[in-house]
C-alpha cells in the first residue's frame, strides 16, 4: 500500500471504531480526534498544528509542558501539550 492509502485505511478504522463504540461525539469532535490520532500515528503529535500555521515562524520545546512559539518576532507560550506515556 502506499502512504495515501494507509493514511485513508486508518481513517476508515478510526471511524468504524468511534461507531462500534456508540461514542457520543457529534460530527465535527470525531473528525478531530481522527486528525489528533492522524497526526500522532504519522506526524509529529501536537505540534502539528503548529507546523501548519504559516505565521509561526519557530517552535521551541523547552519540556512536553512548556512550548514557545515565535510568531511576528515575538515569543509566545502555547497551550499545546505534549502527550508523554507513562510507563
């Protein structure tokens, strides 16, 4: 399979999970935890919000809590967290 069609696969597994587990979710909280798990399974987890904003021109993480971006030369604290496993 090439990465188009894997990426389209897992999609469809996502959505067929999300409605074997009658998960109360409307329309628009499935489409996004679908790109959240997307974007851990094949990107860079949630910095990949980040990445897509064109106004950011530097991500700095300083710790899975504390990450900085610099977006028209000034330096801002996100609200994005890292997710760490705990093992």
């Amino acid at each position: 399979m090439n990465p188009e069609q894997i990426h389209a696969e897992v999609a469809r597994l996502l959505k067929d999970i999300l409605i074997a587990e009658d998960a109360p979710l409307s329309a628009a909280e499935r489409e996004k935890l679908i790109d959240e798990l997307h974007h851990e399974l094949f990107g860079l987890g949630p910095l990949e919000t980040l990445l897509a904003d064109s106004e950011i021109s530097d991500i700095l993480v300083n710790s899975p809590n504390s990450i900085y971006i610099e977006r028209r030369g000034k330096l801002e604290k996100t609200a994005v967290l890292s997710k760490t496993m705990n093992t």
